[in-house]
C-alpha cells in the first residue's frame, strides 16, 4: 500500500519544475527565515486578526477534543459497551467510513447551504455531535447503527468542510500557505497534551465508574461514563465554538445589511 501510494503521489501531483517562470521568480526573491524564526512568523500571521485566530484556535480545539474523546484506542469498549464479537469492529469501521463517503458526497453542500453559511454550520454540528454522544450513552447496537452512527458521520463531515473552507476564506491570500504550517505544528503540539489529559479522565472514569471484572483490558473506563465524560467535553466545545464563530457573523452580516441601507 506504501509503494502504491508513493507511486500514485509521483505520478499524480504536480511537479515544482511546472511553475511559470514569474511566480519561480517571485518566491526566489522573498527573504526566507529557517528555524524558529520562520515558525514564529508563521505563528504570528495565524493570530494577525481577531477573525482569523477565532477560526484558528476553533481548528485547534476540534482536533484536541476529537483526539480526547476518542475510544478508537480503547481495546473492548464494543465488547463491553455493546456486547459484541472483537471482528465486528471491522465491519463497523467500513460501515461508517460508507457514512462518511456519501455525507461528504452528496450532502455537505445542501446542508451548508440550508445552515446559513460555514460559520451557523459549524457550530451546528458541533451541537448534534454532543447530542449524538449523549444519545450513544443509552444506546443499544441497533440504535448505535441506525442513529448515532449516522448523525456523528454528518457533524463530522460537516464541522470538519466547514472549519477548513473558513480557515481559507479569512487567511490572507498571500501568507494561507504559512498560517497552515503554523496550524500543522500548533496541532502537533496540542497533540502532545492529549495522552496526559486521558490519564487524567482515565483515573475519574475509574473513581467514579464501577469497575467492570469481565473486562479484557484492566484499566479501560466503563463505556458509559466514558460517554458522558465525552458529552461534557463536545457541550463545552459547541458553546466556545458559538462565542468564537457566531459573533463573527453576526457583526459582518449588520456590516451587510448597514451598507446596502447607505447604497439606497
């Protein structure tokens, strides 16, 4: 899979040597920093106005919660929360991989513009994403199929289209490409946090969940309070995401709606 990958990268992407002779010329005359000094100049165009660092940090948080809430990692949370074979986890992933393919294909655009725009999107989705792990909470595997499955697959879809799509309308044309390798790194780093902060809910989880015997893996959360220990995060996400985005449009669109009161 790597050397066919490797060899679809080669032949597909386009070549650097490709380029217009003008554009080579312009990138060349640009003064380049290396190190820290460039990584700080990315940083800084990242927060070079209110608008962009809104969506900037609201990328950040995305990644940070999705990372802590995820229980892709825990080795019997179907077994024990759904009471399932192991190999079912397989057909699982493939069933919602599907989801995702048909939501990003055929439905994202309708749902965008239906919701008002990149920015009531988001935070929307944000919204049926904590509903969704509250659902999962009592849900046995046939509501887990048929219902949560589904609505995670289209708040995913939609949150993650609608925060890129925003990160590259208010990213200055000229410096997006460094606001994005700042972003790549600044994700790294909140990364890096993530391992410690689910020692941490791990040891609530265990404080405050009962503990479960029959379970394979000695130290897994019990599945249940592990989802309302997710539902709190999503819910404080989709209320930080609503101050960070909505303000925004709301502002701009009295701009809109100010202006075309002078024109007439």
């Amino acid at each position: 899979m790597f050397v066919i990958n490797s060899l679809l990268a080669y032949c597909l992407l386009p070549s650097d040597i490709e380029r217009d002779d003008d554009t080579t010329n312009m990138i060349k005359s640009k003064p380049t920093k290396k190190g820290s000094g460039k990584f700080i100049t990315n940083l800084k165009e990242c927060f070079s106005s209110s608008v962009l660092a809104s969506v900037v940090i609201s990328n950040l948080l995305y990644g940070w919660v999705t990372r802590t809430t995820s229980y892709s990692s825990m080795s019997t949370f179907y077994e024990e929360k759904y009471d399932v074979e192991p190999h079912v986890r397989g057909y699982l992933k493939s069933y919602q991989q599907l989801l995702n393919f048909i939501v990003q294909s055929f439905m994202l655009r309708a749902l965008l513009t239906r919701l008002g725009g990149e920015r009531k999107a988001a935070c929307f989705a944000a919204v049926m994403l904590a509903a969704a792990t509250l659902c999962e909470v009592d849900a046995n595997f046939q509501v887990f199929i048929s219902v949560v499955n589904p609505l995670v697959a289209v708040s995913v879809g939609l949150i993650g289209v609608s925060l890129r799509s925003l990160l590259t309308q208010v990213a200055p044309k000229d410096s997006i490409g460094s606001v994005l390798a700042a972003l790549d790194v600044l994700q790294n780093a909140a990364s890096v946090s993530v391992p410690f902060y689910r020692t941490f809910l791990f040891k609530l989880a265990a404080t405050y969940g009962k503990e479960d015997v029959d379970a394979d893996m000695i130290g897994d959360p019990e599945p249940r309070v592990w989802l309302l220990s997710s539902f709190l995060h999503w819910s404080m996400f989709a209320l930080v995401l609503m101050f960070l985005l909505l303000p925004k449009a709301i502002s701009k669109g009295g701009e809109k709606v100010d202006s075309s009161k002078k024109n007439r």
